[in-house]
C-alpha cells in the first residue's frame, strides 16, 4: 500500500487526509510531510483524517507513533479521527505525556470541536 496524503487549507487549520499502510516507517514519512506543510502555510492546528490508514501490526508502532507525534508537534494542536475499532488511546497518552496537544476520537466533528476549543 503506497503513502497518500491529501492538503486542504481550512479557515483555521490545515487538513490532512490519509491513506496507507500504519507502519513505523510511514508514521514518521506521514506526520513529517504534515508538520512541513502547517510549518510552510503557517497553521498550528492540524486535522488529520486517518480513517485510510490500517490497523497497526503490533503495539510499538503505537507507540513510536506517540513519540513522533510528540518530538514533532510540540507548538501545535493536533487531533486525529478514525474508526473506533482502531482506537486504543496508546499513541494519544505517548504523546501527551511527552507534552504534545493532541487527541485522537472516531469522528470529524467531535475532532473539529476539540480542535478549536
């Protein structure tokens, strides 16, 4: 499965949608390509829609995916939507407890509004 990320410049933040394979090696490719793209638009907030993304081989991807998400978006507001049965919280609490602002749910709106909350 290829790496597919689609921009869209929202009022208030940048939206990335995502389509690949959850591996170590995409998490860092994706959230890299993300970072770059709010860095060069000017957005801290980022809508990620991850619902094209499959499900993790085993947990460490979870979380190296933390990590990343935290070493990248310290000055950032980040949310992640996908489905529910991908959810287990693991990525979000690596992340926040290395201090990044992010939050992961299963739908759009619920991360629209605690996005620009």
């Amino acid at each position: 499965m290829s790496v597919i990320i689609e921009f869209k410049n929202c009022d208030n933040y940048l939206y990335a949608e995502i389509e690949a394979a959850w591996t170590k090696e995409n998490a860092f490719l994706i959230l890299d390509a993300i970072k770059v793209e709010a860095d060069a638009q000017g957005y801290n907030l980022i809508l990620i829609n991850a619902r094209g993304m499959s499900l993790p081989d085993n947990e460490m991807i979870r979380y190296y995916t933390g990590e990343i998400i935290a070493s990248l978006f310290k000055s950032h507001k980040l949310t992640i939507y996908l489905q529910a049965e991908k959810i287990n919280k693991f990525a979000e609490n690596v992340a926040v407890n290395r201090g990044a602002t992010v939050y992961i749910c299963d739908n759009k709106a619920d991360a629209i509004n605690w996005l620009l909350s």
